[in-house]
C-alpha cells in the first residue's frame, strides 16, 4: 500500500502579507524530486490565502484552511466556509485542531460537521485528533483518540480524508512521545478508522503526526510505521525549518 505522504504547515494566528515572502521561498525550494516524494501544503490564516496562492502557484505548494463553519453561508457573522476556502485557493482544511476544541468548544460532532463540509466543497479535510496530559497519564491516551476518531469523521467519509494524531502535550512544548508510543497510536488510529469508515479505506488514509516536529526529529517521527506525513506548526512559519523537515522524505 503506497501512501504519499502529506507534509501540511499549519500557521495558526501567525502571519502578514510580508510572510508571503516564506510561501514564495518554500514554492521555490519543493523541486521535482521532493515532490515525487511528499506532498507538501501550508494553512496560512485565511486572510492570506488567496495571495499565498499566487505566490506559490508556480511551485505545486497546495493551500488549506485552519478552520470552517460547517455551513455554506449565511448569518455567522466571523465565519468562513469551506466554499470561501475553496474559492481562494485552498485544496485542504484543518478541522478539530486541539486549539479549536479548547477555545471554541468545538466537540466531535461539531468537528465532523466542519469535515462533512469540507467534502462538500471539495477540499480534503485535515481531521485533528489527540490526548491531553492528563488522558495520557491516566492511560487513556487510546481510549480518548479512538472515541475522537469515532465521533469526528464522517462515517460515509472517502479514503481521501487525512486525520492528524496530534498529543495536545506535545504542541508547542518541544516534548514528544517515545517513538514506540507513536507507533502504537498510528496503529491503533488506523485500526478505529477502518472500524469508522469500512470496507478497506482506511489504507489510503494518510495519518499525520504532530506536536513539536522540527528538523531535528522529522526523520525518524516520519520513518515510524503508519506516520503518512506531519502537521508542522511553529517549525513551518520559516521556509528554512520547514523544508528541512519536508527534506525527511527525500
Ligand atoms: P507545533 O504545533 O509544531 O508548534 O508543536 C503543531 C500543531 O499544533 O499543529
């Protein structure tokens, strides 16, 4: 089963149109050879995607979103669909970040309507999925990530969604899990979306990890079995870090 692996920079708040700089840098560097081997994309803040589109245009750096309303449009006000995703440029969008659950509330069954919409756009859905700290050391880690996995993704989902295992301890803190336990969770992740989505789809899911991928770990977080890639946050903000973590699968 081949997977092409998917290496996404999420920005979250972060960014101004003098970033574009980095997204024109990185377009540049994702030569041929690299993207043969990895997919690559960056979820700028939504006010600078269609420029972000333009400046990567010539490069095959996809876009995605960090966020979207599960609606098409309407009254909600602040809120941005994943048709207007779609529309300024975007082929993907992160949906359930751990950020998003923690400040907005947002539960699985808001976070698979976000992905429901995605598919109806047309955009891949980036299904964000993973334990706190205080899960993890009350050994729940598996048992929280499964019932994500389960109530998050929709259940007629196609096999081109990507789900992302990202430990919410492991965000920003420089920490990380034992390369055993990443193995264990990507595993047993595919595992649940087989039991979620059926019928063999599961294999072309790409799972990502993330939580603290930097250039110096990138190779042998993406060597471990069933990692189908990253989602890279403070270390995809430079075309420098960046790339070098992508430069893992060369
Ligand atoms: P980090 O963030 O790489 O800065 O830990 C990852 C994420 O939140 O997607």
């Amino acid at each position: 089963m081949t997977r092409r692996p998917l290496v996404a920079g999420n920005w979250k708040m972060n960014g101004l149109r003098a970033s574009l700089a980095e997204i024109k840098a990185m377009g540049a560097a994702y030569d041929e050879a690299l993207r043969a081997r990895a997919e690559l994309i960056v979820c700028p803040p939504a006010t600078l995607i269609a420029p972000a589109a333009e400046a990567a245009s010539r490069g095959g750096l996809g876009l995605g979103g960090q966020n979207c309303h599960a609606a098409e449009n309407g009254a909600h006000t602040g809120d941005i669909s994943a048709e207007m995703l779609k529309d300024a440029g975007a082929s993907y969008v992160i949906v359930g970040h751990s950020e998003r659950r923690a400040d907005h509330g947002e539960t699985d069954a808001i976070v698979q309507a976000k992905a429901a919409a995605a598919l109806r756009a047309g955009l891949t859905p980036i299904i964000c999925v993973g334990e706190t700290r205080a899960e993890r050391e009350a050994g729940d880690a598996l048992g929280v990530v499964g019932e994500q996995i389960e109530g998050s993704l929709p259940a007629d989902a196609p096999e081109q969604i990507v789900v992302a295992y990202e430990p919410v301890w492991a965000i920003g803190t420089g920490l990380t899990p034992t390369l055993a336990d990443v193995a264990q969770m990507h595993a047993f992740a595919r595992e649940r979306i087989e039991a979620r989505l059926g019928r063999g789809k599961s294999a072309t899911v790409r799972i990502l990890y993330g939580g603290s991928v930097k250039p110096a770990n990138a190779r042998e977080l993406m060597g471990v079995a069933n990692v189908d890639g990253a989602l890279v946050g403070g270390a995809s903000l430079t075309a420098k870090d960046f790339m070098a973590i992508a430069a893992a699968y060369r």
